[in-house]
C-alpha cells in the first residue's frame, strides 16, 4: 500500500521586517521576546505534524517544511491556532518540497497568512485557497 503525502512550507508574514525594525530601533529586550514568541509559534506547528506523523525537514527562524500523510488536519489545527500565534504565518502544500515552495511562494505574493494547495493538472500549476 502506498501512502500518498504532502509537503507543507511555512513562513512568516512580515517577521524579518519586525526584526529589522527591532534591532534599528536598539529595542532589543522586545527583540528577543519577539524571537521567543515566533520560535514558539513555529514549535506548535511542527508538534502539529509530529501529532499527526510528520517528519520535519527544516525548522529555523520563522520558517518551516514537514511532510504530512494528513494536510487536512495540520490546517485546521494551523487555523484554531491563529490566534495564538506571535505573527500570521502564510503556509504553501504541495505533493513535493518544490510544489510546496511554489505554492508558499504564490501565497505570500497574493496576501498575508494565506493558505495555498498546488495542484498539478494537465501539466498547469493550480493553486488552491485553502484558507
């Protein structure tokens, strides 16, 4: 039986803009509790995927890619979640890392804290709102 799965690219919305800001402000006590609120944000999406069987490939700054058998579900707990979330986070699925890039890519040029699913059809790129 083969399990079919997703990846799933996140990223920040304005953070590295914030960060800036931050550190030519001098504010650096706001800073680093800044950069601890958006570390914590993206742990709770990769205990996301690890919840539901993930593998994470890369978790570093505001930036995440896992693969995921379930997308659905990550979604809706990324969805239940925004509220909690130090910055809006844009999140791109696809059946492979590039797709999922591609489709993170497409998310973060139409808005912010977009959710996007690339689909292959025909040989087009289709990209999907998801949320």
């Amino acid at each position: 039986m083969i399990i079919e799965t997703f990846f799933i690219a996140v990223d920040g919305d304005l953070v590295g803009r914030k960060i800036e800001k931050l550190i030519i402000s001098s504010e650096l006590d706001e800073l680093v509790t800044y950069s601890h609120l958006i570390n914590e944000s993206v742990n709770k999406m990769r205990s996301f995927s690890e919840n539901i069987g993930g593998k994470t490939y890369l978790q570093g700054g505001d930036n995440l890619l896992v693969e995921v058998a379930d997308y659905q579900a990550f979604v809706e707990q990324i969805i239940s979640s925004r509220a909690e979330m130090a910055a809006s986070f844009s999140v791109g699925i696809g059946r492979n890392a590039v797709e999922a890039y591609l489709a993170l890519k497409f998310a973060k040029s139409a808005g912010r804290g977009l959710i996007i699913l690339v689909e292959v059809i025909d040989g087009k790129y289709q990209f999907k709102h998801i949320a």
